[in-house]
C-alpha cells in the first residue's frame, strides 16, 4: 500500500442543494428494540449531506491542520461567489464554508442547508470550486487536490465546453469523486426504476463523458458510497526515526577495541488507541430560562423546547483534614469508599498553591519540593550487555512495543556494522541484551533485540525486558506433582489428568489445529488468524459510534448500525475446524466431566471478579445473592419501561429525520428468543445496569441472552447477535449481503442455519412462515453451491427434530417443508458431485428423510 | 497513586475509564514477624558473607524482616508491619501502649501498625549493636528455659493481629523457626496448636512458614508441622485441597530467607477469574494474574503544612459544567464528539452571552450522545470477560515482534468449573508434548477490549521458580503494526560477519536474561534518595551502583582484540567508507556528487578548508553522523569541526 502523505490536501467538497434534492427517501435503519423495521424519511439532500459529513468528520477526527476543505453549494437561490462578483455569471452558485480546517461548527452549518427552490449547474460549481482551490493554495504545488462532487443529476447541464473544465482539473492534478443520488451502479447492479430521461442523460454524461474525460476520477452511487465510509481502515502511519547510537564496550578510554554505531531506531508495534470521547450532561433550565420558554411558546406555538448539553471539564479539588487526628486513627484504618464521602464534608478544602509535593514514607512525610529527586545521571544510547542463546529468550517477559533499530541510512559504515552483526548473531542463534536511554537523563531501560534479515537491509528488532523489580514471583501449586499429608506423591486424584483424559485432549489439540484453517484467493488452504487482518473491533467500534453521532441528530431514531463484519473475524474459531473436531470435542466432555459449580460469576458488580484468601466463602455467597437479586428487580423495571422509540415531531431543520415505523405486527411479534422456553434455562445472569437515562429504553441494551452458540451475549441490537452477521429482522437480506463479501460464507451459512431455527422456534412464528421457507431455499442452494454440503446435512435433522420433538416446536412449520419435498431434503452425493461437492448421505435417504 | 496500586491494574486508564478503582485502595497487607528466639536461633556462627563476624539466625530473620520493610514501605505505604518474638523472658516494657495482654514468654517488639521512618530506624539500631556486640540480642531477648506452647504462640498472634490489623487487610504470620519437634512427647500441646491456628484461619489468617535449617539441625517438616499446617490450608487459596498440602519454606541457607521471603512478599493477588472456553460446553474457569508489570516510581502527593505536622492532601476530581460551577453525578454522563465552544446564532440563547463550556442544544426527546452502558458495549461488542480458544499453531508462528504489552500468567479455577485442574494440566501436557501454542479471543475484564492471545505454556522448572501454568500473550492488532520505514541499505560482506561472530562467541552470557541481575536502577536511585530523606541523612550519589550498566572491563578482557580486529575490518570495507545517500532516501537527485568521506573531511578539517564544502555536501555529512542540519553554512561547518575535534 502506498503511503499518501497525510494531510497537505485541499478538499472542496461540491453539493448539489437544487430544488429536486429536496424530494424525501426512505432509508432503512438499523432495527428498533423489539426488531421491528425501522425506516427514516429524509430528503436526498439529508442523506447526501450524511456523506459530505462522514467525510468531514475523517478529517476532524484525524485532527491535521493541513487537512482542509471548503464547500460549494449549486441551485442555491442566491448567488454568492468570486467569479460571479468579479466575472458575472455562475448564477445559483454559492461558496458556503470558505476553505480551512474542518471543525465542528462546519458539521453544524452543513446541518442548516435546505434544498432550494431553483436548480444550479454542476459544470459551473466545479469551476467555482477548482478556482477557490487555486486561490486558496496559490504556489502550493505539493499539495493534493480534491473535489467531490454530490449530485443527483436531476438539474439541467450546460453541455457546452465541459472538455475545457476537465482540461483544467488534469492541469491542476485534481482527483474527481462524483457520488451520485441513485446513479445506477453496475458492480452492485444497481438500477434506479422509473429513471427520468434527462436524468439518465445527465448521469450518462457525467460517467462517459466527463469523468472518462478527467484522469484521476470516480463515479459511484451514493448508497455504496456511504457504506464505504463505514468499512473498517488501518492507517499506518510512517515510524519517526529517533537518532541514536550503539555502544560496545567503553568508547570513552578504550576507542581503539571499543565502537560507537551510529543508528536510528522507530517503533515496530505501537498500540493505536481511540480518540476519547468527551463527556456532556444535561444542564438543568434556570427558572428564569423556563419562564423565558413559556413565554416564547404562548407567543408562538411552532417553538420548541429544547435541551441543553453541556461539555464538562475535569476539576480537581484538595481537602485537608485539620483536625486533630489522634482519635481519629483507629476508624480510618477501615475506612471505605463511603466513609470517605462523608470524611469530605469535614475537611477544608485547600488551594493547589498551599500544597507541598512529597512522597509518602510509611506514615511518614518526605517532602520533595520538585516533584523528584535528581535523577540518575544517564548517557543517551544504547549499550550492549552481552548476547544471550536464543533458545534461552523467554517470550513471555516481552514486555511492550516492539522497535527498529537501523544503522544510520546516510552512513554506510554504520549500515554495514549492524548488517555483520546482525548476521552473525542469526548465523549463531542469539539475540543481543541492551540498556537503552533516549536520552541525557532519561530512565534506563533494559531490553533484547533480535535480529532481523529483510531482502535488502538489515536490522534490529528491540523488545524491553522487566528489570528485577518488575517480576512478581508468585508461587503456585504444583499441577503435576500432589503430596497428600504425609508428603507422598499422589498419582491419583481429580486434579490429576488420567490417561485416558490425556488422549483426549491430545486428540483435541491435534483437531483444533489452525494451520490449514484458512482459504486463500485462490481457495488453497493456509494458515487461519494473522495478526495483519485482524482490526481492533474496540477502536473501529468507537471510532463508527463517535462519527455516527457526529453526523446524526438523534441516536434514538437513528441508531448505530451494527459492527463491520470484518471487526468480528477473530471472534470464533473456524467453524469447519470446528465442526469437524466436534467428535474429539464431545469426547473431551465426556471424559473430563467439568461441573460447572453453584457459583455463577457475578459480572453484574463493579467489583472486579476477585477472590481474596481472606474472604469468608459464606459472605461471598450472600452477597452474590444479593446482587442477583438486585439484577433482576432491575430488569423487571425495565420491561416496565420499556418504551417505543419516540417518533418525535418532524421538524423543518436539516438532519433532523423523521421515522415512518412499519407496523410490526402486534406486540406479540416483539416476544424474542429472551422467552423462549429452551433459552430459560440457561439463562446467563442478568447485567446490572445504571440507573435509567431519560432517554427511551431504545439506548439499553437488551436483557442478557443466550445464542445458540451458548455465548453470553450483549447488545444494542438484540435482534442481530453481536457475534452474528445475520439479524431476525431481515435473514434474508443480511444473508445475501454477506454473501456478496464472498469470504465469509461459513459463518454465514452457520448463522442464517441458527436464525432460522430461533424463528422458527419462536412464537407465532406462522407470520413468517412464508419468509422462513424462502430462507430455507435459499440456504440450500448457496450451501449446494458453495460447498457447504456437510453444514446443511447436519443442520436439515436437528432443524427436523426440533420443529417435531421439542415444546413447543413447530411441527406446521415442518409439513410445510415435506410438501415441497425433495428439492429441501438432504443433499445426496448425487447432487453433491454435480456441484463438485461430496456428501455421505445416499439419494435414497434423502427421499426418505421427508416421509 | 502509588506504584503498590498500580501491580492490581492490567490495562491503561482508557480501558478502565468506567471502572471503579477505589477496591483496590481498601486493600492493605499486614504481616507479623513471629520469630523463635530459642538459643539455637540465638547461637552465634560465622557469618556466610563474612567469616570474621559472628551472626545469629534470630539476627539473620531480624534482618530479613528490616529489609522487607524498607521495601514495602516505599511501595505499599499502606501497609502494616508488626514483630512479635517468641520463647523469650523479656517482658513489655510499661511504655509501649498496648491493647490486649499477650501470653507469657513472647515479646511484641513492634506491634502491628503502619511502618514510618522511626519504626525501621529504631530495627536498623538494634542490628546495628547486634552487629557491634554479637551477644546484644541474647541480653535484650533472653530466651527462655523451656519452649512456649505453639498453641499459645497462634493465640498471641490472633491478639496481635485482632488489635493492630484493619479489618479488611489481607493479614499473614510469617513464621520463623528452626525447632521442627516443638513438642515431642506432649499430643495435648499439639492438640491445642492446631486449634489456635483453625482460629486464625477462621480469622483470616494465614501462616506462611519459613524454616530454618543447619547441616546440624535438620528440619523435618512431617514431625509437628505437616499434619497442623494442613488446617490452614483452606483459607489459602479458596481453591485449595485441604488434603494437599500448603506450600512450606524450608530454608537450608540462612542468606536465602530474604529472597524467599521476597517471594512471598506480595499478596498473591488475581486479577481476573473468568471462564475460558475450550469449545463449545467445554468450558473450564482460570484466574489471571499479572506476573511482569512495569514497577514504576510512586508519584508524589500534596501535602499541607499544618505547622505542626505534614497531612497529606486528599485530592477529588469531578466532572464539572463550568457555566454552572455544578458537579455532574458520573450517572449522568454522557458521551459524545466534542462540540464548538459557541453556539450557533439561529440559537437564541441569550442566556449564554458570557459561556464557557461548549454546549450542544438539541429539541427536546432528541439523544445527541451515548451513554455510559452503550460506550461499554461499543468497547467490548457485547462480549462477556471470559477467554475463547480459537486453535492451535506451531510454536514459532508467535514471532518475536508480535508484541505490545505485558504478558498475563493464567492458572486452572476449580471453584467455578469442577475439573478445571484436570483439563487445564491435560492441556498443559498436550500442548508440551506436539511443540504447539494456543490462540483465543479474550475480554479479561468487563469494560476491555476484546484482544487475541497468544498461550504459551510454562514447563514446570526444576528450581521450582516459574509456576507451571499459561503465559497468555496479548497479540498486536494490524492497526498496531507499523511498516519497515527503510527498505535498502548496505549488508555486511561475508568476512566482516565473520569478524564480529569472533567477538560475539566471547561475550554471550549462556544464562539467558535474568531479570534478578538488573535491579532497576532509576527507581532503586530515587527509593535511595528517599529513604535518605526520610532517615534525615545525607544521600551520596556517588556511593551508588548501578546494576544494569554494561561490564566493560569483562568485554575488553574477553573481546578486546576481536573487537580492534572488527573494527579495522570495518575500516576497510570499501563499501563502507563513503557517505553515500541510501536509495529511496528523499535526497534530490545527483546527491550522489555530494557525498564526501570521512577521511575528506578530516583532511580539509587538518588544512583549515572546511568551507570549500558545499552546503548540501555538508548536510550530507551531519546527517550520517546524526547531526542536526538545521541552520545556515557556518553554523555546519562549526558542528563539523566540533565532530573533528572528537574523532
């Protein structure tokens, strides 16, 4: 992958605000607590101004100052731009944010457009666009150009000399995006109905002739435009080279045996951790405000009452105790979180100016003015220790991120020192031990570093090591030797494995091995989880949630969608390794007996899952029990107040959207899987949550539950399992969807099998009989086509069964499925080998399976 | 906070944002020193340091306890020390304040309390005339003619402990003795020992043993204690098997009490207890804990001057409207991107002419921000803290660079999983026996990010020192990964290999990385500096050795001349000497007609004629020699002719 240089870009971002951008959409949305569909109205403009948004956002949320953008807006009712003051013409054309560095506010004032009444030429805001760009840049030449330009083409094109417009953007290197409102898209197939002519006109000139007609340019559909913004993406910043120097032996009196080696070095891991959030709180209305509000209501009825967020800001306070403290030692020994609030109350509160720094000896004081003592004199570099066998590192002592460390890439004799060193100690099989200080006075810090052979350099690669002090050496019982009471070796005991107990879970090892669990391109079988493909699912999570509430007004009615699929990928082992393990998994079951024992985690405290020595087991017990209890009386709140998202009044201000909900049913649909008899039973213990917000329940996640994969599970959308990529509320899109990704066909096939099921399962599950049927199909044939054969065949008799044996069960449900007959039984090897498939069930069997 | 905090904590502040902390300060450490003072532990032998001084056990455990407090009170300042001696005459003294009688023939030398500067100081005063005078320790505990009742010993100890200890403190005795037999022919007094110390247990109690052993006096475990020991067994651990025994010292080098003691140092603590999932309904329980954490300098607290003593000042942090000056309750934080200072004009917020704090006005039944359970969900995905195993690799598919932070140790739970040890040890056993390691998916904690493990497994060691158990090894994710910034450079010809393997075979150490050997010595500098101030003596920095500094003198002896012979052959390499910029360095091209020597600029350096060089020639020559290129001609060729005068 290349690396852009980061930032140095000029953004103009071009959008189309012309009286058609105001006809309304619906956008389908994440679904609604119970499941329901959930739909939002918004004109094209709302949903296009989303894009620019999430786009803007990037920029902020990257926070570079020479990340810039400006925006144009064309079809606007006036005209307000330098050409037009200077030149005339270039009507309806308006600079709406002068270029710099996107802010917040510029989120806001992108909020406040409407679409207009009139129609502007996009040819003519380009231009705009391009010669605000120039201006703004001047002799800039190393900066990066782009325009995007938002449109739905459904406003006239002055087709005349266009060709000198494009002539200028390849003059100027400017990248052209053009996303357009329902162009038609051939990679997703998209096609828009009832296409007006002059549209299709408009569309077909831009695509064929204007963009063909620009070097570097884009065109696509705005609905795969918005989806590409929420994939997940690395960024990897370019390592900064730190100057240092390699020092073996004493350079100081001994130069002739001793060596300095000039080297740079750069990190290698670096964790790459969220931008935090902010924090707000509602700021509670002042009589006077309220009075104020009354009054602006009776004078006009339209008005709203509106809430106010304050940002907060951390204030750190100091209190003293100045009391006499004699009687107080004994109690302050045991204090507690509690006692301590109260404590407050009696203390004065002191100015930071009045305190003295210092550390605490025992209970006794050592003030230290500066904060610190002096610090131990260091000298910057790096000085080698010695070298030690590598067989005797020990990885699990790595302690942090990983470094480079190169010779100095202008001086040759540097380079070719680390290179002969570092040959050597591969050629040898050692890794080098090191001090390290970054600089004159800075903390030492001790490390090893292994060599690295790349194709064309040669290096270091430095991991720290604990000092002494950073090892706890905790002891632990023996797990393979037991002593009873007269100190005699135990061979027998149920901690100890048996032999037959060893097999097992050889037999275990050996099934779960990855090795050859994963597909290529090319479908050939390779190494399963890398570290390279596996994105931080907290880190995209946050960023997706922080950006969406950037760019939508309310997250009731516009909720989170789910996560990317691919944040999810190393969240399950393989499922075909899986499923063909599960024999040595059953046997493992079987021959190790694990009881899970009375005592249930207690996740719902805050306390962490601590068991301390000294803690009597019978109040362990009690307390538990308490906060189970507490739990659930929480939770039967809930469902008190459980409410309907509100479907707030419609308002007239921008990304302000209103929501259609598609009636679903009636309340009885939204019974989910929670109540379902078989989920009862082992029913994870329920989370103990905060208080309520005053906010509607639409926000909570939902009560905990258990998936057919026995996970614990928790959500904001409890239609969609967190570790699902198909929800209940529309299996069949989400399957074909996933589909199309192509990699994740296992996964997909293992949750649209386990999603029909719970459906089918479920009450009143007749509504969606039809739907489920056509789930069924469908399933068959990708899991015919795509080699998923063993999947349905093990899935097809446990479905069967369910729907027969289990209570309730759906036995209707069943007969449905016999009547179509063979075309859903089990898949035969005869079917199977047309599709370059095998099977172990015979075309006799499958003809009886639905008798 | 204090470092002593933050050994409890697995992940940064980010992570624990939503987590209260405030469990952890609740939680001191109290330990009691009960020590024999019988006249085989008063008996005077050489010195094993050494031979000229004479030094007793009893001196020897006096010792040992003094350091382990000058330890503990840097890094757990909370923490309570007491020393309570036993089988000796001397009785309390009237000034010493004291709750509850103890029982004959035993001596509260320090009662149980938070340790201070005067406490150790008036420890390390008693050494010190014991050093002086060998015999001062028998005079100020004269031992008794005959052995106390270990019964009455607990039963002393449960006093102590009951009067001095806070309630909530994890309380141990550590008990110091070299009598093995205490009471050979009485079964009552052995009886009502291990009643007194199932009391102790019942209080909370827990005996960690140290025995003393001589090549004269063995100590055989099996003779008293073994079989009273075995009730305490249950309040170790709370998975513990009382019908295996709990882990006894037996010192047979008196110089290795402190290092055993420094094991048993810490509470053992855990940081996580979580299921982890082998595969479906196979599920086992582990507890975590963190055995390599980065020990940090504590950092300072404020304090005021009362005039009469320091008191340390309690510090509050709030979440603050500051328009308001109102405190929010953290219940009603919400979450969110950070909004412009200014509210927009259309906003008629009169109101707010003079504001401080950013606001977001939204109408009324609109949710602009997330709050604190859903951010907890954006962090997790939903996930619940437990491991899941994910499969099997060879064991170098972990490579060296595949690391970000500490590693984590795991150990079978048998209290939440019956069968865990069984599987966990069967697991344990595969995994030596196929060379594989382990992956899973974990959340170890309820607001962490999911993270991918690496599980290496720890072969039990023959010294006993590693705990046979699960490294788990937190992965990078790809976001964490950075590229190779430098593609090409120049590789080593085959000789000058050669001639640096030559100095590398001299100077391998064939132990490996022994942390034991590199004390750190920042910390070990400012504790030095500290306890200097806190005695109110004088700190000499010069008197200080640092640990982890490189032997130079065993280099040279052992690698001198190969490493003279690798250097000339560096030297000569002709690729070598010219400073010549890399390729794919963003130099403009023709850089290479800049490119001066080495022995170039030392020539024009000798003549005086540096500023022949061209500028660009001259920044050629800085930046191989990692000096600054900033500034205009004369600034370079000064920072060249300074680099002349040093090479």
């Amino acid at each position: 992958m290349a690396v852009e240089r980061a930032g140095y870009t000029v953004t103009m971002f071009v959008v189309d605000v012309s009286k058609s951008m105001g006809a309304t959409r619906t956008v389908e949305l994440p679904p609604g607590p119970n499941g329901e569909q959930r739909f939002a109205e918004m004109t094209h403009l709302q949903y296009a101004l989303q894009y620019v948004k999430f786009k803007i956002q990037d920029m902020i949320y990257n926070g570079r100052k020479t990340d810039q953008c400006g925006v144009i807006t064309f079809g606007t009712e006036e005209t307000d731009n330098q050409i037009n003051t200077q030149h005339g013409g270039y009507e309806s054309v308006t600079e709406y944010i002068p270029i710099g560095t996107p802010s917040a506010a510029t989120l806001r004032k992108l909020d406040e457009l409407e679409p207009s009444e009139v129609f502007g030429d996009p040819i003519d805001a380009m231009i705009v666009a391009v010669e605000a760009q120039n201006k703004h840049l001047g002799n800039k030449k190393t900066w990066t150009r782009k325009v995007f330009l938002v449109t739905d083409g459904e406003g006239p094109i002055e087709l005349e000399d266009w060709e000198a417009t494009a002539k200028k953007l390849n003059e100027l290197n400017i990248a052209l995006t053009v996303v357009g409102v329902d162009f038609d898209d051939e990679e997703s197939g998209y096609a828009q109905v009832n296409k007006p002519e002059f549209k299709r006109v408009n569309e077909n000139f831009l695509r064929t002739q204007f963009c063909e007609a620009v070097n570097d340019s884009v065109i696509g559909n705005l609905d795969e435009a918005l989806q590409n913004v929420s994939q997940p993406d690395v960024k990897t910043p370019r390592s900064t080279l730190m100057q240092n120097v390699l020092r073996i032996g004493d350079v100081d009196t001994r130069t002739d045996e001793a060596m300095e080696i000039l080297i740079k070095t750069c990190k290698c891991t670096s964790i790459n951790r969220p931008k935090s959030f902010k924090k707000f709180a509602i700021r509670p209305k002042t009589t006077r405000e309220e009075e104020l509000e009354q009054q602006s209501m009776d004078v006009d009825d339209e008005k709203e009452v509106t809430i106010t967020y304050a940002q907060l800001k951390a204030r750190t306070e100091y209190y003293v105790d100045k009391s006499d403290k004699k009687d107080e030692e004994e109690e302050e020994k045991v204090k507690t979180e509690e006692d301590e609030e109260t404590r407050l109350e009696d203390m004065e509160k002191v100015e930071k100016e009045e305190l003295i720094r210092g550390f605490k000896y025992g209970t006794s004081y050592v003030p230290c003015p500066e904060g610190q003592f002096p610090k131990l004199p260091t000298k910057k570099g790096i000085d080698l220790i010695g070298f030690i066998p590598e067989k005797k590192f020990r990885r699990e002592y790595s302690m942090g991120e990983v470094q480079y460390i190169w010779g100095n890439p202008d001086n040759p004799t540097a380079q070719c020192a680390i290179s002969s060193i570092v040959q050597a100690m591969y050629e040898k099989g050692v890794l080098a031990v090191g001090r390290w200080v970054t600089g004159d006075g800075r903390d030492p810090k001790m490390g090893v570093m292994s060599p690295a052979l790349f194709e064309k350099v040669h290096c270091l690669l430095w991991v720290p090591m604990p000092f002494a002090d950073d090892l706890r050496k905790y002891t632990f019982p023996s797990l393979n030797e037991l002593r009873n009471k007269k100190g005699e070796i135990v061979t027998e005991h149920p901690y100890l494995p048996t032999e037959t107990q060893l097999e097992a879970m050889d037999d275990f090892v050996d099934a779960m091995d990855l090795m050859e669990a994963g597909r290529d391109e090319n479908d050939n079988r390779v190494e399963w989880l890398d570290t390279r493909d596996s994105y931080n699912p907290s880190f995209h999570r946050l960023k997706q949630a922080m950006f969406h509430c950037a760019v939508v007004a309310d997250l009731d009615t516009n909720p989170l969608p789910p996560p990317h699929p691919d944040l999810l990928r190393y969240f399950e082992p393989p499922r075909k390794i899986v499923k063909k393990a599960r024999g040595t998994i059953d046997n493992c079951i079987k021959t190790f007996n694990i009881k899970h024992g009375n005592i249930k985690l207690s996740f719902g405290s805050f306390i962490p899952l601590f068991t301390f020595a000294l803690i009597v087991p019978k109040v362990v017990k009690a307390t538990r029990k308490d906060g189970h209890n507490h739990a659930n009386d929480d939770d039967d709140e809930m469902l008190l107040l459980d409410r309907q998202p509100s479907t707030s009044k419609q308002s007239h201000s921008a990304s302000q959207a209103k929501i259609v909900q598609k009636p679903a049913g009636n309340d009885s649909e939204t019974e989910d899987d929670d109540d379902d008899g078989e989920m009862l039973i082992d029913k994870a213990e329920p989370v103990k949550r905060p208080n309520p917000l005053p906010t509607p329940a639409r926000s909570l996640p939902s009560l905990s539950q258990t998936d057919q994969d026995g996970d614990e599970s928790m959500d904001v959308d409890p239609q969609r399992d967190p570790d699902r990529l198909i929800g209940r509320t529309d299996p069949l899109g989400d399957f074909r969807s996933n589909l199309e990704r192509g990699d994740v066909v296992t996964k997909v096939v293992e949750d649209m099998s386990a999603v029909i099921q719970e459906v089918v399962l479920a009450p009143f599950a007749s509504r969606r009989s039809k739907e489920m049927m056509d789930c069924l199909t469908e399933l068959r044939e990708v899991c015919l086509k795509e080699d998923e054969i063993d999947a349905w065949n093990t899935f097809l008799p446990e479905f069967k069964r369910k729907c027969i044996e289990s209570s309730p069960g759906n036995k209707e449900f069943w007969s449905r499925v016999q009547k179509v007959g063979r075309s859903l039984s089990l898949i035969s090897d005869k079917e199977a080998k047309k599709n370059g498939g095998t099977s172990t069930v015979s075309e006799s069997q499958a003809l009886e399976f639905l008798d | 906070m204090a470092p002593y905090d933050d050994w409890n904590r697995v992940d940064d502040d980010e992570e624990d944002e939503l987590q209260d902390n405030s469990f952890y300060d609740a939680k001191r450490d109290v330990i009691l020193f009960c020590i024999d003072c019988s006249p085989s532990m008063l008996e005077l032998r050489p010195d094993p340091e050494d031979e000229s001084k004479m030094t007793s056990h009893l001196y020897a455990a006096l010792d040992s306890a003094m350091n382990l407090q000058k330890r503990k009170v840097i890094t757990g300042p909370n923490d309570s020390f007491g020393i309570l001696l036993f089988n000796t005459t001397r009785r309390l003294d009237k000034s010493r304040t004291q709750g509850s009688e103890i029982k004959k023939s035993m001596f509260l030398y320090q009662p149980i309390g938070p340790l201070s500067a005067p406490v150790i100081q008036e420890l390390i005063q008693l050494l010190h005339s014991a050093q002086e005078d060998p015999e001062e320790l028998r005079k100020q505990f004269p031992p008794t003619e005959s052995r106390v009742a270990m019964g009455d010993v607990f039963t002393s100890c449960n006093w102590v402990i009951r009067d001095g200890a806070p309630k909530t403190a994890t309380k141990r005795v550590f008990l110091i003795t070299d009598e093995d037999n205490p009471h050979p022919s009485s079964k009552q007094l052995k009886i009502s020992a291990q009643t007194t110390l199932e009391d102790l247990a019942q209080a909370g109690v827990v005996v960690e043993p140290f025995f003393i052993q001589t090549e004269t006096k063995p100590f055989d475990v099996a003779k008293f204690y073994s079989s009273i020991l075995q009730t305490n067994a249950f309040v170790d651990d709370d998975d513990s098997d009382p019908s295996v025994l709990s882990e006894s010292i037996s010192i047979s080098r008196i110089e290795d009490l402190l290092s055993q003691m420094r094991f048993r140092e810490v509470t053992k603590r855990a940081l996580f207890n979580i299921p982890f999932e082998l595969a479906k309904d196979f599920t086992i329980g582990v507890k975590g804990y963190g055995l390599v954490t980065e020990q940090k300098k504590g950092e300072y607290k404020y304090f005021v001057d009362l005039g009469d003593r320091l008191e340390v000042a309690i510090v509050k942090t709030g979440q603050l409207d500051e328009d308001r000056q109102t405190e929010i309750d953290k219940s009603n934080i919400v979450y969110g991107m950070e909004v412009v200072g200014a509210a927009a004009p259309s906003n008629d917020d009169d109101t707010e002419a003079d504001s401080m704090a950013a606001i977001k006005v939204v109408k009324a039944g609109q949710r602009p921000f997330y709050n604190a359970e859903e951010m907890r969900s954006f962090r997790t995905l939903g996930l619940e803290p437990g491991l899941k195993l994910l499969g099997f690799k060879p064991r170098d598919t972990l490579k060296f660079e595949d690391n970000v932070k500490h590693s984590l140790f795991i150990y079978p739970e048998e209290s939440s999983y019956a069968g865990s040890k069984r599987t966990f040890t069967a697991l344990l056993k595969s995994m030596i026996k196929k060379k594989v390691i382990g992956y899973a998916r974990g959340v170890l904690r309820r607001n962490s990010t999911p993270t991918i493990y690496a599980i290496l497994l720890q072969e039990e060691d023959v010294n006993e020192v590693d705990p046979t158990g699960f490294h788990i090894i937190p992965l990078p994710f790809a976001d964490d990964i950075r590229s190779a910034p430098i593609e090409e450079g120049y590789i080593a010809s085959d000789d000058l290999k050669d001639k640096a393997r030559a100095w590398i075979n001299k100077t391998t150490i064939k132990s490996g990385y022994v942390p034991d050997s590199y004390p750190n010595p920042a910390l070990a500098f400012h504790y030095a500096q500290l306890e200097a101030s806190a005695f109110r003596e004088e700190f000499n920095p010069d008197a200080f050795e640092d640990l982890t500094e490189p032997r130079v003198d065993l280099i040279h002896a052992k690698a001198g001349k190969l490493l003279k012979e690798w250097k000339i052959e560096l030297a000569n390499d002709h690729s070598a000497t010219m400073v010549v910029p890399v390729t794919g360095s963003k130099r403009k091209a023709g850089g290479a007609a800049e490119s001066i020597s080495v022995v170039e600029v030392k020539a024009r350096f000798e003549d005086g004629s540096l500023a022949k060089f061209k500028v660009d020639q001259l920044k050629a020559f800085c930046r191989s020699q990692n000096l600054s290129t900033s500034g205009n001609k004369s600034d370079l060729i000064q920072r060249v002719e300074d680099w002349c005068k040093l090479h």
